[in-house]
C-alpha cells in the first residue's frame, strides 16, 4: 500500500521520475520537470496525464506539427508511432503509463 501526493513530488532534474508501478511490463512513473524534453517516439503506446502544471505537446500528424495546451487533469494519448514533445510551462508533474524502457 502506498500513498502518493503527486504534489509534493520533485526530483533533482528535469523529468526526474518516482517509479509507482511495473504491471507485466508497463510501468506507471510519476515525473517532475521544468524542462521541454526532446522529440521522440515510444516503444509502444503512451498514456501522458497532466497531475500539475501546464504541458504544451508538439506532436507530427500527416507530417505537420500540431500542438495541444494540456491543463490539470488533461490526458494525451500517444499510438504507436506518434512522434512528440513535451514543453512544460514552468513546473509539471506528469503520470506516465508505457511500455518498461520506452524513450
């Protein structure tokens, strides 16, 4: 049993994480940032839920850039193959659901 206040987590660096749990393979993490991470594409699928904070998401859609304000309690959903990037506006703490070892 644990209890997390997802608020009062930080960590040492940009996208510091708290690991939560590993459920046959996907991982739940809690991360910390203030920091825009880099582009990218997950080994799998990706659930991105805004706990703090405001997240901009760039993400490639038919080869353009999109993007998307994501505010507390905001979901984005990355299929396989979504390229993306996350820029935090100031400090975010963000629940990640993923495949163990995706980007």
């Amino acid at each position: 049993m644990q209890v997390i206040r997802s608020h009062e987590f930080t960590a040492e660096r940009a996208w510091g994480a708290l690991d939560i749990a590993n459920m046959n393979g996907i991982t739940t993490r809690l991360h910390w940032t203030n920091e825009p991470y880099k582009w990218h594409i997950n080994n799998g699928e990706e659930v991105f839920v805004v706990l703090s904070g405001q997240v901009e998401m760039l993400y490639k859609q038919h080869g353009e850039v999109c993007a998307e304000l994501l505010n507390p309690g905001d979901i984005f959903f990355a299929s396989v193959g979504t390229e993306h990037v996350a820029h935090p506006k100031g400090e975010a703490r963000i629940l990640f659901i993923e495949s163990q070892g995706s980007v």
